[in-house]
C-alpha cells in the first residue's frame, strides 16, 4: 500500500456531494472502474490513450500471467512466487456492463470525490514511468481498447490482484480492510455493505454516476 494509506474511512452521508466507482470481479480476478472525466495527476494522462472513454477499468497482476492469453501450469505456479506485475487499463463506455462478459458482476459504490481522488494517487503509485513521465506501455491487451503497463509491486500468493483492489478502497478512506484478501469472494463479501447500487450486471439501467448523484446510488 502506498504510503499514508489510511486506516479506515467512511462513506458518503446524505446530502453530500458523490462520485460513483465500480469494483469489477471477472472470475477470480477484481478491479476497479473510475469515471474518466474524474481522473486526477497521475491518472489524468491516460485519458489521451482513451480519448473516448466514459470510464476505464484497472487491474493489476502477475506480468507473465497477465499478459498472456492462455497462460500454462508453469506460468500459474510461478505467480505463486514474487514475480513482475502489470497494470491493466481497459476503456469502457457510458453503459460499462454492456462492454462486459456476461459472467462478470460491477458492484457500485458511491464515493466523496476526496475518496476518487485517493485511487488516482494509488493505482498512480504502481505505474511506471519511462521518459518525461509517460507510463511505459508493455502491450496491447485481449479486449478492445485496452493495454498493459509496466507497474511497481510484486505479485505474489499474498498480494494478488485481489489484495491489491481491497488496498485501493481502504487507501480511499472507505471502510474496507485489506488484510487476509487474497480471493474475489473476499473483496465482494468486504464492499457488500457499502453504499452503491446492486451487484447484478443487469441491474444498472442507466449511468451510473446519475444513481449517485440523485441518492440512488
């Protein structure tokens, strides 16, 4: 976690101001979705990679697993040990559920922009820079509009993307505790509280940053 994570937070109270984020599980992977208009420094300067995204996705995890298709047994048992990451970067439109498969579930929370503004500085810390800060592209990724970067961590059996996602939302300020996470299910069973909209991909009839704004959420 980056330094100054905090410890615990809150989330938003009635009448205040809120953004909406979604926390993405694709099988046993998490990650997070942040509204593109609301990207800060570092973040901001992705934008110019997906000038028309509505929201782009991030994920982080093993490099060699990662970026491969069809990863092997091999690649899967070495992941298990400190080992090279990336960051995944995927844009996605004003509906995101629509540009999903169908077995993914996005559960959205509804955050202070402060809170928004927090994951910025985090997913920030864990993307390389190469010359006059640009982050250092490694590839294409397997879906439209996406690309994997060169990241700062180590993967391991007990920092899995999965640890990585549930320490974003406690580094945001949100009552989510990152210790012990190293499965889907856990983060999922960890954010289930928080105030958002359902987790159910079908449930989500318009965008979500109206269900927030109006006290939907």
């Amino acid at each position: 976690m980056p330094p100054g994570a905090a410890s615990a937070g809150h989330s938003p109270g009635p009448g205040r101001a809120r953004a909406s984020i979604g926390v993405l599980r694709e099988g046993w992977h998490t990650g997070l979705v942040l509204p593109a208009g609301e990207l800060d420094p570092p973040l901001a300067g992705l934008r110019k990679a997906f000038p028309r995204a509505r929201y782009l996705a991030f994920g982080w995890g093993d490099r060699a697993y990662y970026t491969k298709g069809h990863p092997g047994f091999g690649t899967a048992l070495s992941a298990l040990f400190p080992s090279a990451s990336v960051l995944f970067v995927r844009a996605l439109p004003a509906r995101p559920a629509d540009a999903l498969p169908k077995d993914a579930s996005l559960h959205w929370l509804c955050v202070l922009p402060a809170q928004v503004r927090r994951l910025d500085r985090y997913i920030g810390h864990y993307l390389r820079r190469g010359p006059h800060g640009r982050p250092r592209l490694v590839g294409r990724g397997g879906w439209p509009r996406s690309r994997f970067y060169a990241s700062a961590g180590r993967y391991d059996a007990l920092h899995t993307c999965n640890t990585w996602t549930a320490a974003a939302l406690e580094y945001a300020g949100l009552p989510v505790h990152a210790g012990g996470v190293a499965f889907a299910g856990q983060v999922l069973s960890r954010t289930r509280s928080l105030a958002g909209a359902p987790t159910s991909r079908s449930a989500v009839p318009g965008r979500p940053a109206d269900r927030c704004a109006s006290g939907h959420g």
